[in-house]
C-alpha cells in the first residue's frame, strides 16, 4: 500500500519574499494587484509571505489604479535590482531590450526570475539559462506558454519520462477567436479582428499574434523542452492568418477542412 501523502499547507516562513516587478501595463499592473490583495492567500499556499518591494515603470498611472503605493513605484531599474531585500525579479516589460540587459542584470546580482516574456526567451533563452546556472538561480516562465494550463511544468517536471513525438495544440488565443468569428458568424477578418480587440483578446496592435510570430515564440520554447534541442527561432516558419480571405474558408468548408493557424 503506498504511503499516504501529507496534504498540509507547507509551513510558513517568518522571512518575507521581496519581489521587485518590472513593467507595469496591463499584465504587470494585475500582478502587482493580485500580490497585495492576496498576501495571505498567497501566504497560506506557498508557505512564505510575499512582499511586493518595487515596481519599475514609465508612468505611474496603471500602478495607481491597481493599488501600488506611490513609495514602491520608480522608473529607476537600478533601485530594485540592487535592493538586498529583494529575492525575486519578474519581468513583465515584454520585448528584447531593455528586458534582456535587466533580466541578465538581475541574475548576476544573484536574484531569481519570473518572466512572461516568450520573445524574450525564444531569442535569447540559452545566454539567459546559462546565465542563470552560473549565478545558482532559476528563471521560472510558465507564463510564456499558455498562462495558466499549465504546460511548462508537465514538459520539465511531470512527463520527464515520457518519449514525447509531437506537440499539437492552440497556442494563439486571438487567432482562434478570429477564425472561430469568420467560420461560425460569416465576419470579414476586417470585422473579426476588430472584435477581438474590443474584447480584449488582441492588443492595440496585434500584429505578433495574427502574423504567427507570436504562436512561433512559443512553439521555439515548448519543442526546445519537448524534445531536448535548442530550436532556433529563425529555423520556425511562419505563417498568419493576417493575409486570410473568405473564399478561403469557403474553399476549406468545400474539402471539409476547418482553417487554424
């Protein structure tokens, strides 16, 4: 009979977590609110207190609304990079530079990294790791992947045994949206994209997610896991959705195919 396995929330640590959060737009903002509302939620699951120490910006304006007091806000990256008390780095900023140059940064001052920055990783992810080991830190980036499913850790923890042959999934949120409007309502993609955006699934400018560069960043990372080599981001080929006309889901329809990114 296997043991039975303790189920207890881990015990909480009297030493709090400083977290230095570095962007703050809409995904840094909702961060920096989820880590003071949820302090003692967050407390309670994960056995240590989590202190929201800096946010770095360029404007004050989102921090304000989700709650950040004006103390913790800065635009100077360097007040939180070389806070002692400061533990863990999350880098929300999006893009290669300046994110790379800090992320680097930190891991040097020997500060773990939390990131969602999928480009980011799927350019510069072996200097980063590498970077990482030498300094005996981690860099975490479940949310490079699907946010929540969560996908990084059932790749690098759960099915480390498992012989993996392919990866098949929707990897864009946006795109999905976008052809499920154009096959299902008869929508333009004109109209379909503008919908998206005033959904809120697309950004103001969407050209990342509808081009395929974004599904590309995140198909680098996840293969690299799956399959144990390094997938260079200029060997992906690309293709959008951004050059996709009704004839050509009424071609799809004809043949019985459904068109997905």
């Amino acid at each position: 009979m296997p043991a039975a396995t303790d189920s207890r929330p881990p015990a909480a640590s009297s030493a709090p977590t400083g977290i230095a959060l570095l962007g703050c737009g809409i995904i840094g903002s909702a961060v920096a609110e989820a880590l003071l509302r949820e302090t003692a939620l967050f407390r309670r699951r994960a056995g240590v207190s989590l202190q929201l120490r800096h946010v770095v910006g360029r404007t004050i304006d989102k921090a304000r609304a989700a709650g950040v007091p004006a103390r913790l806000f800065s635009s100077d990256v360097n007040r939180a990079l070389n806070d002692p008390q400061t533990q863990v780095v999350v880098e929300l900023m999006g893009g290669l530079e300046p994110a790379r140059s800090y992320v680097l940064k930190a891991l040097k001052a020997g500060k773990h990294v939390v990131t969602a920055n999928k480009y980011l990783l799927a350019v510069h992810g072996r200097e980063i790791f590498t970077a990482a080991k030498r300094h005996g830190v981690c860099v975490q980036f479940e949310a490079t992947c699907g946010g929540a499913i969560p996908i990084i850790g059932a790749l690098t923890e759960s099915l480390l045994a498992n012989d993996i042959t392919r990866i098949v999934g929707i990897v864009n949120g946006t795109c999905n949206y976008i052809l499920t409007q154009m096959t299902q309502k008869g929508q333009s993609y004109a109209e379909a994209l503008a919908g998206a955006q005033a959904a809120g699934y697309a950004e103001r400018d969407p050209t990342f997610d509808v081009n395929g560069t974004d599904s590309a960043h995140k198909l680098a990372i996840l293969a690299s896991l799956a399959f144990g080599a390094e997938v260079p981001l200029d060997k992906v080929e690309i293709a959008g959705i951004d050059k996709l006309s009704d004839i050509d889901l009424q071609f799809a329809k004809e043949f019985g195919y459904p068109c997905k990114l």
